[in-house]
C-alpha cells in the first residue's frame, strides 16, 4: 500500500462534501450514513468505513458512497468555486482541501431527484436562514440553461416546487435595530 504522498496526486487534494453530511454540516439536523465525495474517485479508495460515535454515544459507521457522482444531479457550473473550506476545523488541510457545498448549490444538487429526504433537507436549509430565495431561482435557473442529458421539463417543474418550498419556509428577516432606531428619529 503506497500513501498518498506516494501516489503523485497533488495534494492536499480537493474534495468537495455534499448530500446529506452536508446538510448535517449546516443544519445539523441529518444524519447519513454515507459521505457525497465529489472529487473521491481520484483517490482510488474502493471501501472506505469510519467508525465513530454520536452525540448520543452510539456506535455508528460512515461510509463512501463510491456511486455519488455530482454529475448525475443538477450542478451550477460554479458550486465547487463557492463552496466553503472545512479541512483546518477537521486538521486535515495539508492533505484534503475539503468543502463543503454551500447551501443553495445543496438545494440545487437535490432538485433533480426531488426524494421526500430531498424535499425535507431544503426546507430544514430554508428554515434556518441558510439560502436566500432570488439566489435560489438565479443560480437554478443558470444550472438548468447549462445543463446536459436532464429531462428539462422535470427539472423546470422540481425547480418550481423547490423555489416554492425556500420561498415559504425561509423565516421573515426582522429590520435591524439600527433600522428602527433611524425611523424613530425621522
């Protein structure tokens, strides 16, 4: 067995978190048992199992969904550019460049297949704040122009549902207090 020092590959070598650990990263409201590795196939691991235990101290394993590929869902061409690096909080920066997607570019990932899993990450997204809706409709829309070998008519409809979605559960954004405190004094 060769490290991957050995191996040739540049490192650290980036790698991209998406799917349900991702929401998890975010939300902290999933759990998964499997890891959504954009960028994994490069480093040839064909079984990868992390044993580790929860908040609850249950023993659980985790593991590399060697079929994820990012290809296979709606991508905005810019998702791996604006996602946000997590491998210093993880001390795993002079190997991995590890980051996790954003959580409009996870919307996005879940529209194409659109599960009840997929329906309820968005909207646990949405609750928190975490995407903004004009962002949402901009850059799915943008994925949906670019997009190649997706049933566009599926898609258009699964965006529309989840724009939906984001647009009724993302929380009414309160004025600020310096807002208020201006509009006391005119």
């Amino acid at each position: 067995m060769i490290s991957i020092e050995q191996s040739g590959l540049k490192i650290p070598i980036k790698l991209f978190l998406a799917g349900g650990a991702a929401v998890h990263w975010w939300t902290r409201d999933r759990v998964t048992g499997d890891l959504d590795i954009d960028g994994g196939i490069q480093l040839g691991v064909k079984d990868l199992r992390i044993a580790y235990f929860d908040e609850s101290g249950n023993s659980r394993i985790l593991y590399l969904d060697k079929n994820y590929n990012p290809m296979f869902g709606l991508m905005h061409e810019n998702y791996q550019e604006e996602a946000y690096p997590i491998g210093k909080n993880l001390g795993i920066q002079h190997i991995f460049d590890l980051r996790v997607l954003t959580p409009v570019h996870l919307a996005i990932s879940k529209v194409s297949r659109l599960s009840l899993n997929d329906a309820e990450d968005i909207k646990n997204l949405a609750q928190k704040g975490l995407i903004q809706p004009q962002d949402f409709d901009i850059k799915a829309t943008d994925a949906l122009r670019v997009s190649i070998g997706h049933n566009q008519l599926q898609l258009e409809h699964n965006i529309k549902k989840v724009s939906q979605i984001i647009h009724e559960q993302t929380p009414t954004i309160l004025l600020s207090s310096s807002i208020r405190n201006q509009r006391k004094l005119s």
